[in-house]
C-alpha cells in the first residue's frame, strides 16, 4: 500500500484496538501491533494472507460473502449486526470480536481499515453479572470500555471507573441523573426517543448505526463515541447497558492515513510546480534587477521603474512561495545536529514580540528546564515555530494571548504547544488544516501549515491540532528526543 506517514503510523500502532488494512481482494495489506497480540501471528505471517485466515473455518464461507458486499458498497459501520462474531488465534483457540470497518481510496485503490475489539471481558462480564453481582462489578470495574447502567425511566443507576474517565464526572454525580446528561444539548431530545424504542423493545445490538455519535464531558467538550446496547433483567425491572467507546484515536488514525495519501500525491506536484517556477522566475527577476540598476543609463521614465519595482516585488514573492513549496515537498535533510528547542522557541518569539505586541496580543512562554535535545536543524524548527505563532497571530486579530509552552512526555518525546484563546476552528475544517493551499484566513497562501507539517514530519515527530469554536486553538509538535549513547 501507499506509504503512511509517521503520524499515522504512531497512532496505528499506539491504538488499543486490532487495526487491519485489506485490499479488495481480502488480502491483508497491513496488521498494527494490536492485531498480534489479539491473534498471536507476527505481522509478517498476516502480511500477504487473506483475512479469512483470522475467521474460524466454520464461518469462512459466509465471512468471504460479507466481504463481498461490503466492498460492493463500502461505509463506515459496525460489522455483523445481530451476530456473535469470533476471531480465531494462531494457536486455533476462539474468541468473541467486535468490528468496525471502514474504509479509504489511494492512488492503488480502495482498502478496507478493520478495527477489531476482543469483547471477551464483555461478555464475561454479562455472563457474571447475571450469576453474581459482586463478582460481575468486578470485572465491570476494570473494562476498558465505559459500561453505564440505564432503568426504564432513563435513570443512571451504574457507572464503571472508565465512564467516570471518559465523562470527567464522579460516579456520584451521574447516579439518578438522566442518561442524557452525557449527551450534547442538542441530542438530548432525539435520544430520549430512541432511549424509549429500546425499552419497549430490548435487544443486544449496535447503536445508531450508520450515525455519528457524539459524548459531552462535564466540562462541555465534546467526542465521537461508538455505543453498543444490550440489557438484563432484575428485580427492578429491565435494565440497559451501554457500552461506551470513545473513538477519537480511531478517527485520527482515518484522518491520518487520508491526510498522508493526500500530501503524499500533493508534495510530488509541489516539488514539480516549483522547479518549473523557479527557473522562467529566477530569470525574470535577474533581468528586472540589471534594469533597475541601469535603469538611467536606459533614460527609463520614473514611471517605468517604478513599475518595474512592483514586478520585481511580485516575483520574488512568487519566489519566495516556490521555496516554500520545495521545503514542504522534500524527502530527506541532512546534516542533523543536537538542538536545544528551548533556544530555538526563545530566537524565535524575539522576532514575533515586538510585531505581535504593538497589534495588542500577548506572547507568553512557559519553557521547561532540563530538557533533552532532539536531532535536526535548528533553522527549520524555528521556521514551525514561527508559522504557527503567525497564525495564531492572525486567528486572534487585534487582541488575545499566545502561549507557547514547552515539556516532555514520557514516552521520549520532546513537547512544544502552541495555544491562542482566539475563535478556534470549526470541526469540519480541521482535518484540512495542514493541506497546501486551504485557509480560513481572507489572505495568505496556506502554506505555512503545510511547511510546518512537512518539517515535523522530516525530524521524525507528529503535529496535531485540537479546538472548540469560541474557546481557542492549540497546535502540539512531539519530537523524539536525542538518546544519549552510554
């Protein structure tokens, strides 16, 4: 398959869930690290194989007949509605699975994105709960889904530990309070209806299929979440069960793959655009200079040259944009040296301070000591640095606070953030921010996102963006940090 690049690759392999990537004719392009501890194969003996080889032989004939349809007709849903589903391990041994699929278009065609979930504490955990209440909260407790207790009246009566996780909420908050109080205002009514269909009628299945759902955490932020419904009886009366997913990693991991294949395509033109620019403007502007320089030798009207002045600014502006298209389309940079960001934020945010400053916004660091340095060119990250402060510049107008902030995480990675207080950008905008040429701004090229997505890239590190309309915009860079070699 294409190349993904190494923001999709780290959120692919730091997934929870088994990710499998399928060609059309069911051979398996791609197993994340997931896959091979849910199945027990190396992902090079599924590599190659077809996906039927995860399917207990029993259930084959019909798999190779689902997987038909769903690539006649490909969308993003649950897999098997109604179906028990298993998986089958290298050793031979079962076990339940829940799917979800997915799917995206490349240059080579069309491949299928599997995300495979071992329910088998799920199901324990149902088997448990009818069995024993005591022995069943335990192992509720430690499932790594949120599982929420419903009454006919829509009352939550249970929570696990990962709800009150997901939801921000303590238990004690939630207990009595309507189911609906996790769902964003403008559900809450629609729900209740769907909550009221079930009831009259409870059943285990998937919810809303072919819908986006979204949680609310108590602090207003909002998050995709994927809902699978099933119910017990008690002395109480029928109760409903919602297990709760959040997806957010699962639709990174999509926009990521989309995103890679399509600057991947857009770099290769970049770099051809700009090499033919380059050379008919280089020319241009060289002559423009000689005639500027001889301009009262030639007896030119003042007039003339100054026209020709505005031409020469003109075309080195479009000089300036080639560079900036070959700096996002390049491949490899060389000559990499220990770098210590905190200098390079420091460098960077004195040639913005004074600018920034007199349009009323201020500039704040909170730079972390003792940071490790990481391998590059100091130059290219100041450039990051400096394109996203602009553009945080240019969100807030004439007034707000940027705040650049630098630290370490704990999995090796060197941490700078980049936060406004501005008006933030709209959902649907975000998978498109770092793509050449897309802008929300009235003026620009669009361009400096897109550099600054390519440098990450080339140092070996992952941007991302996250933001709520009215409450601002944050821009991470992680950066493997410099081992030292002892």
């Amino acid at each position: 398959m294409e190349r993904l690049d190494d923001l999709a690759r780290a959120v692919l392999e730091s997934a929870s869930e088994g990710i499998l990537i399928v060609d059309r004719s069911g051979v398996i392009v791609m197993a994340n690290a997931r896959m091979e501890a849910l199945f027990g194969y190396a992902r090079a003996e599924l590599v190659g194989q077809r996906v039927e080889l995860l399917v207990p032989e029993r259930a084959r004939d019909a798999h190779v007949a689902y997987r038909d349809a769903f690539a006649a007709a490909p969308s993003i849903r649950p897999m098997g509605h109604g179906r028990d589903l298993a998986g089958r391990r290298k050793d031979g041994s079962e076990f339940s699975v829940e799917i979800s699929l997915s799917f995206t278009e490349t240059a080579s065609g069309t491949l299928f994105i599997a995300f495979v979930t071992d329910t088998t504490e799920r199901q324990r955990g149902l088997e448990a709960l009818r069995r024993s209440e005591a022995k069943a909260r335990a192992i509720l407790e430690n499932a790594s889904e949120g599982i929420i207790v419903v009454d006919a009246a829509g009352r939550i009566v249970s929570v696990n530990a990962q709800t009150e996780q997901m939801f921000r909420y303590r238990r004690s908050a939630l207990i009595g309070q309507s189911l609906e109080i996790l769902l964003p205002e403008r559900l809450r009514t629609g729900h209740a209806g769907h909550r009221t269909d079930f009831t009259a009628a409870p059943r285990t299945r998937p919810m809303g299929r072919g819908l986006d759902l979204t949680g609310r955490r108590s602090d207003g932020e909002e998050f995709p979440v994927e809902i699978s419904l099933s119910y017990i009886e008690t002395e109480e009366g029928t109760h409903a069960l919602a297990f709760v997913s959040d997806i957010s990693r699962r639709l990174a991991v999509e926009r990521a793959t989309r995103q890679a294949e399509r600057l991947a395509a857009v770099g290769q033109l970049a770099a051809g655009i700009a090499h033919e620019i380059n050379n008919p403007v280089g020319i241009m502007s060289s002559r423009i200079e000689l005639m500027l320089i001889e301009a009262s030798e030639l007896g030119l009207p003042e007039s003339v040259v100054d026209d020709l002045r505005v031409l020469h600014r003109h075309a080195m502006r479009v000089t300036e944009i080639a560079s900036k298209l070959l700096t996002f389309a390049r491949e490899t940079p060389a000559d990499r040296q220990p770098v210590d960001v905190n200098a390079v934020v420091a460098d960077a945010l004195s040639l913005v301070d004074r600018q920034l400053g007199r349009s009323g916004i201020r500039v704040e660091s909170r730079l972390a000591s003792g940071l490790s340095a990481v391998l590059g060119h100091a130059n290219a990250l100041q450039q990051v640095i400096l394109n996203l402060v602009s553009n945080a510049g240019q969100a807030l107008g004439d007034h707000g606070t940027i705040c650049v902030t630098t630290s370490e995480d704990g999995g090796g990675h060197l941490i700078v953030e980049v936060a406004d207080d501005g008006p933030g950008i709209p959902q649907d905008a975000l998978p498109r921010v770092f793509d050449p040429f897309f802008t929300t701004k009235p003026t620009g090229t669009g361009l400096g996102l897109s550099v600054s997505y390519g440098i990450v890239r080339d140092h070996g590190g992952t941007i991302d963006v996250r933001s709520v309309v009215g409450r601002g915009t944050t821009f991470t860079v992680a950066l493997p940090i410099l081992r030292s070699r002892g």
